[in-house]
C-alpha cells in the first residue's frame, strides 16, 4: 500500500463504495484485540427510524448513572468526530487521529481495504480501548445482517420502527426489510423489538430472532428472546424513542427512573432541534433531518407542532435541500400537504453539500407544488441562503438531508463540541 498520512487513507475508502458484508471487519476486530469484548456492556441498534434518537438516550443514560460510555452513530452532522461520542461528547481530533493510525496499521499489516464505515466503526472500537469504556451504543449503518456492526458482540439488541427503504439492498416488503434489519440478534440475548402492528411482519422477526445464531460467523447459539414494546399511537418520534430505550435498560438491568426527563433533555443534533433567534442571527428556527418517505410523514406531524407551539400562527419559511431519492414524490406528499395548510411566506431551495451523490439541483424542487405565497427561490450554496436568512430574519422549518442540516450547523457556528454534545451541561 502506498504511504499516505491517516485522514488521506480514510478519505480514500469513501471510493471503496459500499460492502456488505462481515469479514473484513471480522478480520480486523480480531487484529484491534477483539475490543468489542473488553466492554461490560454493548447494546446494538438498527431500524428504519428513530434509530439514532434511541442511541443517544440510551447513551445518555448510561452515562448519567456513571458508565464510562461510546456511542457510535452515522453518518455525522457537522464533522466526522461526532461519529463517536465519549460521555455524550464528540471524540478530540487527536484521539480520533490515534485509533485512526492503529486501524490503518492492522489493515495494512492485513492487506485489507475496509469501507469508510467500516474504519469508522473500528475507529470507534480503538477509541473505547482508549478510554476503557465499559457501556458501548452502536447504531446499524444499513440493514443489520450484513452491516459491519453485526460483527461484533453484543448483549442486547434493539429493532425500531421498520419500513421499506434500500429496496434494491434490504428487500421490497416489510417483512422483507425486518428480516435484515431482525438479524442483528445475538444468540440468547434479549432483542428489543417495536410492534411493526403487523403480524406477518412481527412473525419474520420472532422468526429471525429463533435462528439469531445463523447469522454468527463464531458459533450458534440458543434464540434470542424477543421483547415486544408496543408504541401509542399519539406519541412523537422522541417519546417512541423513549419507550424502548425503557424497555431496554429494563432488559439490562438499568433503573428507569428519571429516564422521560433525561429523555426530554437530549440534544440530537439535527433531529427536531430548536435553536432561538439568539444564536442563529435568521429568527427561530427547528432543524430536522427526516431523510426518506416513512420518517418524514412519521415525523412532521410532531414537528410541526413543535413549530407551532414556538412561533405561533404568523409568517415561516421552509429551507429545504435533499439528496437523491428513490420516490422523491412519496417523500414530499406530507411536506407539500403542510405547505398547502399553512402556506409558507418563502419557501428556500438549495442542494445539500458533502453528501456521498450531489443533492437534488434545486432547479428541479422549484417545479414541485409548494403552495408558497411566493415563488421559491435557489440558491448555489447552502452559505448563500444562510447569508439571505440572516439579512431577513422570520421563522424557519429546516428539512431535508441530515448533510444539509450540518450544512446549516456549520454555516451558524453551531458546530463546537458543546453544540454536538447529547446534553446542554456536561460533567
């Protein structure tokens, strides 16, 4: 392999593209020491939605009661070290540069070629060796059974709401889709798993869950127990969130007592996060990064309410920008029927930046039916809307990619480490 300094190495995997598959990070956890089983607890998280919220309050909860914790999540907002919190915080440069260089080296010393996700995650596993971490909160990169997190040991698993998403990848039909998503059970351990409300859906998990050891490349093992959480109807993509995180410190032995107010306090950047007039120079503003079809209509009625409740009933805006998408169409439906209730003043267009594919040009959402009280507007960069914003203040509602959503963070100065960290106050 050709010399090059640790931040080159890992941009180049970005072109080693996606692979699914475990053995590359078999091979290299194996090469790190198997950290994964130094911890005294790793909890694994995947789903369609909601799934990062659940990691954090449940990171955030282990954290309150004293736990030395990692959380590893993806992708990231505003930079890459928020891929990997300590404490709730994103890692330091320097740490992140240290188990970077260690990672690199087990894989040049190998003659692997890991995915960027890939390093990522095994960044995150050297960094816990690091910090002595003894509670671990990984969330599923794609799909479950594939996905390198599933590498790794884990003692308790949690599947949140499930939806038809990667078709191409994860399969046409939710059952389908859950029996990937299923197959990050661990051989009997318990799996945590939202009521998909249909029965031949529930039925593919409880089914997966029985042959959890299948999916283990080390060895087979008895069926993981499946524990049902059965979500209201009424309740918002956080308080969802909260009732599993619920179920799953119960699974674990962890107290729940304080857990909705502690709930109530996480700060999940980019994900319904309100920031006041104060600190955006635009007027108040909500940022939400809803990204595919299900988590966009499952998640706006909450938000707009949230909205609401801040500004009352005058004049909003709505900034939007998105990466490619399957169904564009489908994935607008509930956005442009909220634009014809409430009819935004001005409704802002412009392309996400950093994303893996170049976002949707905002030439081509200019065509769709906004129902705006004036024509929508482009804009080349996401620092030039930001600079229109600040020249006329009024509320605004940020949806779309969650890279134009750390777009927005940065362009604010809303980006340090304070800002990224799960709670306000840190200890």
């Amino acid at each position: 392999m050709d010399e090059q300094g640790p931040r080159a190495w890992l941009d180049a995997r970005r072109a080693r593209g996606m692979a699914l598959g475990l053995e590359t990070t078999h091979r290299l956890l194996a090469a790190l020491g198997r950290p994964d089983r130094r911890a005294s607890t790793v909890i694994h998280v995947a789903g369609s939605n909601g799934k990062g919220t659940v990691c954090a309050i449940l990171a955030a909860a282990a954290h309150a009661v004293g736990h030395t914790t990692v959380l590893f999540t993806s992708p990231h907002v505003a930079r890459i070290e928020e891929r990997i919190r300590i404490n709730g915080r994103p890692v330091s440069a320097s740490m992140f540069d240290e188990a970077l260089v260690r990672v690199k080296a087990c894989a040049e010393e190998l003659d692997l070629e890991p995915t960027f996700f890939e390093t990522t995650m095994l960044v995150s596993w050297a960094v816990c060796d690091l910090v002595k971490a003894d509670v671990v909160v990984q969330e599923t990169g794609l799909g479950g059974r594939l996905d390198a997190t599933r590498a790794t040991r884990a003692d308790l698993c949690v599947v949140t709401s499930v939806s038809v998403e990667h078709a191409a990848l994860l399969g046409t039909t939710r059952a389908e889709v859950m029996k990937e998503k299923a197959a990050i059970a661990r051989p009997g351990k318990p799996l945590i798993l939202r009521d998909p409300e249909d029965d031949s859906v529930l039925e593919t998990a409880r089914r997966t869950a029985q042959q959890a050891g299948a999916f283990d490349l080390e060895h087979e093992g008895p069926a993981s127990e499946v524990i049902l959480v059965t979500v209201p109807g009424d309740l918002d993509v956080r308080e969802e969130a909260t009732c599993l995180a619920d179920a799953a410190c119960s699974a674990i032995g962890w107290s729940t007592g304080g857990l909705s107010d502690l709930a109530a306090r996480v700060r999940w950047p980019a994900r319904a996060q309100w920031i006041g007039t104060t600190s955006t120079g635009c007027g108040p503003m909500l940022i939400d990064a809803a990204h595919n079809p299900s988590g966009l209509a499952r998640a706006l009625p909450g938000l707009w309410q949230t909205f609401q409740g801040h500004v009352g009933a005058g004049a909003w805006r709505l900034l939007f920008g998105t990466s490619p998408q399957t169904d564009l169409e489908d994935m607008l439906r509930p956005l442009l029927e909220r634009c014809r209730l409430s009819h935004p003043e001005r409704v802002l267009l412009v392309a996400p930046e950093g994303g893996r594919m170049p976002g949707i040009a905002p030439e081509v959402l200019r065509e769709v039916p906004w129902s705006s009280l004036n024509e929508p507007e482009c804009f080349a960069t996401v620092g030039a809307v930001v600079r229109h914003m600040r020249a006329k203040p009024m509320p605004t509602l940020v949806l779309g990619s969650l890279y134009l959503a750390g777009n927005v963070l940065t362009e604010l100065g809303l980006d340090s480490d304070d800002d990224l960290s799960l709670l306000p106050i840190q200890g």
